[in-house]
C-alpha cells in the first residue's frame, strides 16, 4: 500500500461511537452492546464502534473456543440484522478466526483483538492489540499490568470499506505515533480506536493525542470510550469523540452509556492534504 488513498464513490459516512461503563456481569454487558447497537440503526448510522474491553472490562475472562464462536456468531448476526458494519472494540480472543489464518493455537493468553463484522454477517477483519497497558497511574488502581492477562499482537491492520481505507488501533496503541505514521502512509481515510483510557490518564492525555494524531494523519477519528465507574478501583474518562482531519471535535460524550453520531464527508481529507500536502513534504531520507 502506498500513501494514496483509494477512490471510492461514497463520500459520505454516517458513523457512531459507542461509550460504555462495562460492569463485571457480561450477560448485562451484552445487552447494554445490543441495546446501543440498536440505536445506532435508527439513527441510520452506517458503521458503529464499540469501546475496549465492552463484555468484560474490570474481570479477567477465560473464554473457550466454544464460548469465543458463540461471541462471534452473535455479533456477525447483528450486523446482517442491522444492515451495519459493527467493530466490537475488544475482548479476549485466543482462539482462530473461521475464514482467518489466525496462527493463535499455541499462545497461553487470549489476544486483546477488535473484531470487524461485515453487514453480510461475516467477520470482515481482525486486530490484535499490540501495545499492551503495562503502566504505574495515580489513580486508584495504580498499577495496570495488561501483559498478565493479553499476549501482545504483532500486525497493524488496515482495511478495505465502501469509505476508502480504515486503520484499526485499541486504547494505548494512541501514545504510539510510529503505528499512526504507518496509517497515513496506507492512506487510511479513517482510524478506528475503541479505548477504555483511565480517569487519570484520560484528563490529561485523551483529547490532546486524539486530535493530534487526526491532523498528523489528515484522515477521521472514530474514538468510542469506557466512561464511568466501573468498581470501586476502576474509573475510566469517558469524553468518546468523533474528530475531522483539521482536528475539529465533531461529536462527543462526557460521561456514561450513550451513543455518538456524527456525518464524516470525506472529500475534506483531499482537501486539507491538498492545501497543506504533508506526505509529499516528509522527508524519510533525512531521519
């Protein structure tokens, strides 16, 4: 792939990111997903995005193949019922993807993977987190170690959609320009990035880097978050946003279940590239 976008006929996309507050009980998880999902339809939205870790945010899952089909399944069906693209932010996935060549059998821990689904009713595309959250914050929790529960994905992912290219990232993958640099040169449109950013770090950091990695990248920002009070440790910043290539917040969410809806036209990306051409202007032979 090259930093030339692909041409495509339909220049406008409705999309909607979803904001959750994922408690302990998956079944109720489900249901709030569904319920969300359902509402996006109505508002006629074309592809709708989940936040990180929307079935079991706060626990540590072990699903078996079974379990992790079933998952699969439920929510390819609800894309071919809603007619929508629906990207399942993240959950554990270890096992292989039907119709995928997913080299996973051998690994011990589940991947932290988002999961395309195409209105079809089949999973379009898959990614598996590759910068996992090993960090000290001075929130309540304090000490978040990801790489305990997740083993580490190694593939960016960028796919194809009736909107042009769509990059997909999850949560700490957005403090890593490298992995956004590898976008643009793609000539993704649109990045997807489902997070679950913690108060702390979300109050100072999220906004700034959303915005800043859609003027770098001169493409969408679709950035649905987990946004309330999940336990008595776990709090995470909410404020889900949809950006433009300027770095304008096109829609957004404090706090709590809900869902953002925002009109993406896309002929302003080869307009702002046209006006300030930053691709041609980079100068990898220098550094």
């Amino acid at each position: 792939m090259t930093n030339k976008r692909t041409a495509t006929e339909n220049t406008y996309v409705r999309v909607a990111a979803i904001q959750m507050v994922s408690k302990s009980d998956l079944d109720a998880n489900m249901a709030s997903a569904r319920k969300l999902l359902n509402e996006a339809k109505h508002e006629l939205v074309d592809l709708a995005v989940l936040p990180e870790n929307f079935l079991t945010y706060g626990t540590r899952p072990s699903f078996d193949r079974s379990q992790e089909v079933k998952f699969l399944a439920t929510f390819a069906q609800m894309a071919k019922e809603l007619g929508m693209w629906i990207v399942a932010g993240s959950f554990p996935l270890r096992h292989s993807i039907e119709g995928h060549d997913r080299q996973s059998e051998e690994v011990e821990k589940p991947f932290a993977t988002s999961v395309v689904f195409h209105p079809d009713g089949h999973v379009h595309e898959y990614y598996d987190k590759i910068h996992l959250f090993d960090v000290d914050v001075s929130d309540t929790n304090r000490r978040y170690r990801e790489s305990n529960d997740f083993s580490q994905g190694s593939r960016p992912v960028v796919f194809d959609s009736p909107w042009g290219r769509i990059g997909l990232a999850i949560c700490y993958d957005l403090r890593f320009p490298e992995l956004f640099f590898d976008f643009a040169q793609k000539g993704v449109s649109i990045i997807l990035i489902p997070s679950a950013f913690t108060e702390a770090t979300g109050r100072d950091h999220w906004e700034i880097l959303l915005r800043a990695r859609a003027i770098e990248c001169q493409c969408f920002i679709v950035a649905p978050n987990q946004g309330g009070s999940h336990n008595e440790k776990l709090s995470t910043w909410g404020q889900t946003m949809v950006i433009d290539p300027w770095g304008n917040v096109l829609a957004s969410l404090d706090k709590g279940e809900g869902t953002v809806v925002a009109d993406l036209d896309l002929s302003m990306i080869q307009k702002i590239s046209d006006r300030m051409p930053i691709a041609s202007h980079r100068r990898m032979t220098v550094y």
